[in-house]
C-alpha cells in the first residue's frame, strides 16, 4: 500500500514573524502641556496613554497620532519642567506596534 505524503511548499519569500516587534521610542520632546513621542516604527493609538513625567499632579487627558511614528500627548497641568517620562509596567496596551508590540522602554529623558 503507497502512503500518500504532503509536500512542502516554499514559502515565496514571506517571512511570518512568531514574536510582536517591541517598540522603541526614539525621542520625547515638551511644549508647555503636550509631550511629543517620536517612535522607531509605525505605531497604533488606542485611547489615552496612563504614561506620567517627573512634575507631579500632572495626568494624561488626551492623545492623538499627528504621523505614523509620533504620539502627542495632552496633560492636565505644565510638564516644562520634565525631565523623564515614564511608561507604565508591566505593559501599557494604549501604544502598540502594527503586529502588537508594546513599548519596550520603562523611562525615557524628556527634551
């Protein structure tokens, strides 16, 4: 009896990623009450980020995507005088990579 067997077929140049790309955040820049992330590659925004700078009493209100790669942030109060911005752990689930990837860095310096 001949037993019948699957081939392979080769996988034209398509590579299936196991594991979310985690993103990292290229620089973090003020003005006044919005804090401008800039990423290394395109991210999706779903709600408001609960990320926190180094001036107390100021909170996340609102966020937007003006590009692919940046997030800008409202606060509730002046973080002119930040100095870090720090990302919630163990995952923040508003900021993600195209495939699901979480922000990797925990703080980051603020300009």
């Amino acid at each position: 009896m001949a037993m019948l067997s699957r081939t392979d077929k080769p996988g034209r140049g398509r590579v299936r990623q196991s594991k979310p790309t985690p993103v990292r955040i290229l620089s973090a820049t003020k003005n006044t009450t919005v804090l401008t992330l800039t990423f290394d590659q395109p991210v999706v925004l779903k709600g408001v980020p609960q990320y926190t700078t180094s001036v107390e009493g100021a909170t996340a209100v609102s966020a937007e995507s003006p590009s692919i790669d940046t997030v800008a942030i409202t606060f509730s109060a002046t973080i002119a005088a930040a100095t870090t911005v720090t990302i919630p752990s163990p995952v923040e689930p508003a900021i993600r990579s195209v495939d699901g990837g979480y922000v990797a860095d925990s703080t980051f310096p603020v300009t």
